[in-house]
C-alpha cells in the first residue's frame, strides 16, 4: 500500500482530485510505488503487459521501433498522466518502450486489477477512456502533419507542444522541463537530427529559442507560433505580455515541489544498462 507521502501527491493530480478519502484508498489497493532513476526503463516493447500505471513525479518518454529498426518518439509522460494501458486496449504486450528523463515517481497496478481499478470507479474509467482518445487523436494529427506540413511547421508545433505540456519557467523564457535532444525532436517529427539542428540554429539567431545540450526554451511563443503556420494561435500568443514588444516568454511560477518516494517495485522496474 502507498505511504501517506504519496497520498499527498496524488490529491495534487487532477485523475484523484474528485475521490473522497475512502474512494481514494480503495483505488489504491494493489498498487506498489515504484522509483525510476534517470535512463531506468519502466517496460519494454514487446514485453507482457504485467502492469498499469500512473506517473506522479518526473518525466518519462515513449518511444516504438518501426519494422525498419528505425526509433520513433511518440510522447512524453507527464505527473498525473495514465500510461501502460495494454490491458484497457485488449493488448496482451505492451506497444512500446518507456525510459524515464528524469528522476521519476509512478505507481503501479498488477495488469489483473484493471477490471476492479475502472468498475468501481468511474471518474478514473472516465479519465482513462479520455487518456487513450486524446492518444488516438494525437496520432491522427501526427499523421496529418507529417503527411501536408513541411518539417519546419513539424518542429515548430512539436516544440509548442511540449512547452505546452511541460514548460517550465526560466530566466530567458519558457523552457521545456525535462531533458531533450535535437535527436529526440527528430525522432519525434520524421525528420534528421542534421534538420533540427540546422532550424534552432537558425531560431536561435532569430531569438525565437535558445537550446543547448538536452535543454530547450522558448522565447518568443508568438514567433514560433507563426513558423508554425498556426495562425489564431500566433495571434491569441501575441496579445499576451509575455510576447509584448518582443519580451521574452513569462509564465505563472508553478505549485510546490512534489516529494519524492524511494520504495521501488521489486523486478519491475529495470535499472539503466552500464
């Protein structure tokens, strides 16, 4: 059973913020913390989907190998954010690799409660049918952009994405808050790395972004939000005081630092290779 420690960060996740305290221990019974060091995996493709999971701290990244052997980045897993979910789409094995970025906090259900986990409650059943729709909607536009948008656009609302998402505040503007390659955008947005490179050499010298080794932040959203080709979005960003005059990205400070948990799942979660 989780410790009060991590009862405490789950009422600051909207996925258990509408649980009473009685429903809230019942939806954890079963479940087991499980730390995950930097560059630890949680699961692999193609391995037995034995578990389901939830991340309270941290960052996680999903990646598939094609056919081709070929890595594709498919997102990245954020507090609060529901992932393995094999079980709820009738999958026997899980369909792709999850490695964790940063020093990482999840816990995990045996694959078997998932009937009890969603039955008994319907605010999380809710809350994972909207999880795996918001996927399939993401894919489909993944799809989409690769498919009409030329690889500038792609990066662009990649990166917009991600600030989105995860963007954390900085002294020169919105950085992405966690660490990430121009290998990782790559993979993320079927180009080459030699094209990421090229394009936030090219916004940096522009002052659109500033990016160093796995460290990306935004300057001017409304900027990048017009390379994007998204237009009411660069509009609606350039009314903002953050994009004013050209200042540099401001966003709210975020909520207190979320405390860590050291109890591993034993056997579950690997260890990054030497």
């Amino acid at each position: 059973m989780p410790s009060p420690l991590c009862h405490a960060l789950l009422r600051n996740l909207e996925l258990f913020r509408p649980l009473s305290d009685a429903q809230l221990k019942s939806a954890l019974r079963g479940a087991q913390p499980c730390r995950l060091v930097a560059g630890a995996t949680a699961y692999r493709q193609g391995a037995v989907a034995s578990h389901f999971f939830v991340l309270l701290s941290g960052s996680l990244k999903v990646a598939q190998l094609t056919a081709d052997g070929e890595q594709v980045v498919v997102r990245y897993v954020n507090p609060g954010d529901m992932f393995g979910l094999a079980r709820a789409m009738r999958q026997s094995r899980y369909p792709a690799t999850v490695q964790a970025v940063l020093e990482s906090v999840c816990l995990a259900w045996p694959d078997a409660l998932w009937e009890r986990f969603v039955g008994n409650h319907p605010q999380l059943s809710a809350m994972a049918l909207q999880t795996m729709g918001q996927r399939l909607q993401d894919a489909h536009l993944r799809i989409q952009e690769l498919s009409t948008d030329e690889v500038e656009q792609r990066v662009a609302r990649t990166i917009l994405r991600l600030i989105e998402s995860s963007g954390q505040p900085t002294a020169g503007g919105i950085g992405i808050g966690f660490p990430i390659t121009r290998q990782d955008i790559a993979e993320m947005t079927g180009t080459t790395l030699h094209t990421v490179s090229r394009l936030l050499s090219d916004w940096r010298q522009r002052g659109i972004v500033d990016s160093s080794r796995k460290r990306i932040v935004l300057r001017s959203p409304a900027a990048l939000a017009r390379v994007s080709g998204d237009a009411q979005a660069a509009q609606d960003c350039s009314g903002c005081a953050s994009c004013i005059d050209g200042g540099p990205a401001r966003m709210a400070q975020p909520g207190p630092a979320q405390t860590r948990l050291q109890a591993p799942v034993s056997g579950l979660c690997e260890t990054p290779s030497a």
